[in-house]
C-alpha cells in the first residue's frame, strides 16, 4: 500500500513518523513523507519517498522561531502568519502528493497538516489523523494548561467542574483564525465544515494518540475513533544514532552527568539559558553536557571547567540513559525520550504543548519545572538538587520508565493504519 504522512512543524513533529515510515517500509507498503522542504535531507537518506509541501520552513530564521515560541502570542502568530496564509500551496502540494504515482490508498496528518482534511474530502482518499500530546484533544475532562493563560490551570485545581469552560474559551478566542481554510473550502465547492482547530483534525476513521498512557488516559470527550499506540521513537540524524567520540569518552570518563537541551526548534531561541545551565552546573559540582545546537551564539562566554561537555546534538536515546537529571524545553518529543530513559528532569516549557506536557510529568512525580522568565543560575541549581537529592524522583522515573517501555507505539500504530487502509479497500 501506499501511504502518504503529512505535517508541519519541528522534528519533533516529524521524527514519529519517521519511525512509522520505517516500520511500514519493513512491511513492504510505500511509505511517503509529505512535508516542508527542509526535512528530505534527513528523511531520503533512509529510502523513504519525500515530497515538499509549502509553506517552507527556514530552520536558520530566528526570527520567526521565536516569534512562534512566544507564549503569549506564538500559536495564534504561527497559524494566522504563516500557516493559514499559504492553505491553498498546502492543499495543491498534498493534493499532488496522494494523486501521483497512481494515488495513495490512505493519507494520514498531523493536527498542522490544515489541507490534509480538505483533500481528503475533496478525493474520497481514506483518511487518519493523529496527535502527539494529550493538549491536542481540549479536554473539558482532562483540561489542558494554555500557554497564553496560566492561571486558568490554577483555578481548574481550584474550582471543580471549571475544566469544562477551557475548550468553550479556547473556541471563542480562535474563532476568527481559520477563515482563510473556510473560503478555501468554499472556493473548491466544499461546505464550511467542522472548526478546523479543534474538530476538522481529527479523522472519523482513526485517530492515533501517539504518546504513552501515563501521559494521559481516554476522556469522554476524545473522538471516538482514538486509540492511544505509545510513543513513537526515532532521534536518528540522517540514519545516524552513535555519540560523537568526544561526547563518548565524557561519559565514559566519570558520573553520570546532567544533560541540558531544548530540542530541535527551541533551540533556536536559546537565550541565556546555556550560560546560566552551565553556571548551575558549575554552582553544583556536577558533570553536565550541554546540546548547544548549530548556534554559535548558544556556547557559554564563560570560562567553563573540563567538568563541562558541550556537544551540538546528540541522539536523546543514547545519551539520556547515561544523564544523572535531564533539565529540557518540555516538547513530547523530548520528554517521550525522558519518560523512557527513567530519569528525573526539571522541564522550563516555552509554549504551545509544552506548559500542559510539564504539568504532567510533575503530577507523575518525575519532574520540576521552571518559567522561563525565572531560568537563572541559582534558580535552577535548587530545583535540580532537589532532583538529585530527593531519591523519590528517581525512583518514580524508573517506575514511569517501565510503563513506557512495555508499550510498542510504532507497532500498534502500523497495525491500526493497516487495519484502516484494508478496511477501506474492502
């Protein structure tokens, strides 16, 4: 069969499909990966068939990344600004992507792939969609912590029953944003449809939740076509998954040391918090690596004993294991990795999925977080002794460690999408 993925965003978005890529591949299908521009140097180095889908990406405008990671503003921007403007290109490059090579027998897309439902629609394509964090779903049951409105977490620990206005005022404050997909769907012959944020995304067919149940457990409101496969692995570079020999020799050279990173995207807009990471470090007496990124301006200026590694990137499922605490940006990715590692971390989210994701993994057990705004030195340092010397968070993240490793995302997703693509043929 073949099968066509499409979504926007970081690789953090598009690693999990890599790894469902690869897995279909090994089952003999045709996988295909529809996405921006900048990810076929990593995906068409493994076999697997890549197609561009605008708008493009610039992984070096730092501009628009952290114009997209500010919490207060960096989700209505990144749609309004850059997604919703260019529908109609996304919608013609997907479209493109499902009709050539004599069609595809099932799409799937992520919550951004906003086209992946019109054309779907529009070809009689069968269609699935999936989510990567539990935030997607705008549980009034399970709700979720809004980047741009804190303290609405507060009041829902506060005042039972409120969780159930989140989603109601999460529609109203978007309600204006999708109008460029709506008069796309008008012009294609389409009636309006569903509200494209929140409802539209999610295919009747089959919704892959792909995180781990300790994130979080089906609520009544999720659609009814969800199944929750586990997280989906893959944090290889073009295929490569070995420590650099440097980084190696580090490791193996004394204590487990702390890791500090913020992902693949916030990375870009790094701030100070690798000068203030490795200040900790240093205020601790701790070994620490520090995965700077390709950011020349992401290296400390200070003066830095040899307790401190610093290392552009590093496959987080090498080197996690090997961290003594794991202090990170909080995008699912990134804590998956932590989650499966089993190890204790201090999460500093930036926006979007990332505050909800750290209010998880503190009510695990397994976590402290940090506002940005607060990220400094000494700050840090205390949470982090905290850490390291509170053995319960260890030991918490062994016990979450072993749930997440019973479960197999990659393969319960492919069996679902098999499922669902041979049902549609029949």
């Amino acid at each position: 069969m073949r099968i066509v993925f499409s979504t926007f965003g970081t690789f953090g978005d598009v690693n999990p499909l890599i790894a469902l890529a690869l897995e279909l591949k090994r089952r003999g299908h045709v996988p295909v990966l529809a996405a921006p521009a900048m990810f076929g140097e990593k995906v068409t180095p493994l076999g697997i068939e890549f197609v561009a889908v605008r708008p493009n990406q610039d992984p070096n405008d730092k501009r628009m990344v952290e114009m997209i990671w500010d919490i207060k503003k960096g989700t209505e921007r990144g749609l309004r600004e850059f997604l919703f403007p260019a529908i109609r290109d996304s919608y013609d490059d997907l479209l493109a992507a499902v009709t050539d090579q004599g069609g595809a027998d099932l799409l799937v897309t992520g919550e951004l792939a906003y086209a992946g439902p019109i054309v779907a629609e529009k070809t009689g394509i069968p269609w699935a969609s999936y989510v990567l964090a539990p935030l997607s779903f705008f549980s009034g049951y399970d709700p979720p912590v809004l980047p741009p409105y804190p303290t609405l977490a507060k009041v829902q620990s506060l005042v039972p029953g409120i969780g159930h206005l989140v989603p109601r005022f999460a529609r109203l404050v978007t309600q204006h944003w999708p109008k460029p997909i709506y008069d796309l769907r008008r012009e294609l012959g389409l009636p309006r449809g569903e509200n494209p944020i929140f409802d539209a995304k999610h295919s009747k067919r089959l919704v892959l939740a792909l995180f781990s149940h300790v994130l979080g457990d089906p609520q009544p409101d999720w659609p009814a076509s969800t199944l929750i496969s586990g997280f989906a692995f893959y944090d290889g570079d073009a295929g490569k998954t070995d420590l650099s020999p440097g980084l190696q020799a580090f490791l193996d050279a004394g204590a487990p040391p702390l890791v500090f990173t913020l992902g693949s995207a916030a990375v870009m807009a790094a701030g100070n918090f690798y000068e203030e990471s490795a200040l900790a470090a240093e205020r601790l007496g701790e070994r620490a690596v520090l995965l700077v990124g390709n950011d020349p301006r992401n290296r400390p200026t200070v003066s830095l004993s040899d307790r401190i590694w610093i290392e552009p990137y590093a496959p987080f499922s090498r080197i996690f294991p090997r961290a003594s605490a794991i202090v990170h940006q909080g995008g699912v990715g990134t804590t998956a990795q932590a989650l499966r590692a089993g190890r204790p971390m201090l999460v500093m989210p930036y926006s979007h999925d990332q505050p909800d994701n750290a209010r998880r993994v503190r009510h695990l057990g397994v976590a402290k977080a940090i506002a940005r705004k607060d990220y400094r030195a000494e700050t840090a340092a205390v949470r982090i002794r905290q850490l390291l010397d509170e053995r319960s968070y260890a030991e918490r993240a062994e016990q979450v460690a072993r749930r997440v490793q019973m479960e197999d995302g990659v393969k319960t997703a492919c069996d679902a999408l098999e499922k669902a693509a041979i049902r549609s043929a029949r």
